[in-house]
C-alpha cells in the first residue's frame, strides 16, 4: 500500500481523503451576507469576509472531521485555493457564476448550502442533500455556544410550532418529516459529532 502526502504548505490536520467524511459545498457570499458577524467582517472588506468564514469552516472541519469547498463569484479565469484545514476554496469564471459551479459540484454527492431555491433544486436533482443557509448557520451556531458553556440556543424538550395547514389525506405516518428534511437532519448531525483524538 502506498503512503500519499499532501503537499508542502498544505495543512492536513483533517484528512482531505476520509472516505467517511462528508462533503460540504458551501455558497460563500450566501453565507457571509446571511450571518451578521460574518457580514460585518465583510464591512471591513471582501476579503476579511471571505477569511472569516474560511476560519468559521476549518474550525468546523477540525472538529467534525468533514470537508467543506466553498464558492465565491469570481473574475476573469477563476480559480482555486486552500482555506486552512478541511476546506477549499473556488473562484468561479466570469462565464460561470458560482451558482452553477455549486450545481456541477453537487453531482460528486454531499451536502450543498445556499438559500438560493434554484441551487438547491440544482443539487437535489444532482442527488446531494441540499441545506439553506439559515439551518447551516443555525447549527453552527449551537455548536459554537455548547462549545463556549452557553446553554443551548434551541431547547430540543420545546416543540417546535408546526404552521397551521389545511386537511388533506396523507399517506404514511403523518409525524415523520418529509425525506428531504431527514436527510437535511442527519447531515447537519454529522456536523455535531465529535473527532476521535
């Protein structure tokens, strides 16, 4: 069996080749203009909002043991980077926005994050799990607070309101949610569990 090292200067505190670990594709300026600390990084500068987030998913990606790619709209010929451990960056062409990239990504499997409807319809058709941006954030957010001591953002005892809908004939269990929000779930899990040290 051959030994494959990653080259110099890359970080590879979270093994890029983990066949367990799940691969996150992440819509980068989705994410950032949606989380306010992350947003007002982005105040300051483009490139401090890409570097927050960047230092938002290695930690992630350190502690959960996944990947993450994340995409950024990018100019002229595109292009490719290494963000600290566990996570990738991409810049996208000028011909091709980073919506299609994420789209074109998302047939390799994993999980795609965006709030954008038509991105996610792109990646559940492609056969990934597709994750707004809001219940990404939500979960990293909780994660962040059990990690500081703060009590739990969401009290998992209260349930959860479920709107008012109009009676309609089901079929199967009517308090199962629906497999696409399963699926949602358990990706975002993996995110909780923590790497053997």
């Amino acid at each position: 069996m051959r030994t494959v090292r990653c080259p110099p200067g890359v970080d590879d505190s979270v093994d890029a080749y983990n066949v367990r670990a799940m691969h996150w594709m992440v819509d980068g300026y989705n994410v950032i203009r949606r989380d306010p600390a992350l947003a007002s990084q982005e105040a300051l500068s483009i490139e401090a909002g890409r570097n927050a987030l960047c230092r938002l998913l290695a930690r992630t990606a350190r502690e959960s043991g996944e990947t993450f790619t994340v995409v950024f709209d990018g100019s002229g010929g595109g292009g490719a980077g290494i963000g600290g451990g566990g996570v990738r960056i991409t810049f996208s062409s000028a011909r091709e926005s980073a919506d299609r990239v994420l789209a074109r990504l998302a047939i390799r499997g994993g999980a795609v994050v965006s709030n954008d409807r038509e991105v996610r319809r792109a990646a559940e058709r492609a056969g990934a799990v597709a994750i707004t941006t809001d219940q990404f954030l939500t979960r990293l957010e909780r994660l962040g607070a059990r990690d500081r001591g703060a009590p739990e953002a969401h009290d998992p005892s209260m349930k959860d309101e479920e709107p008012d809908l109009p009676p309609r004939p089901q079929k199967g269990n009517p308090r199962r949610r629906p497999r696409k929000g399963r699926a949602a779930t358990r990706a975002l899990d993996r995110l909780d569990r923590r790497r053997p040290s």
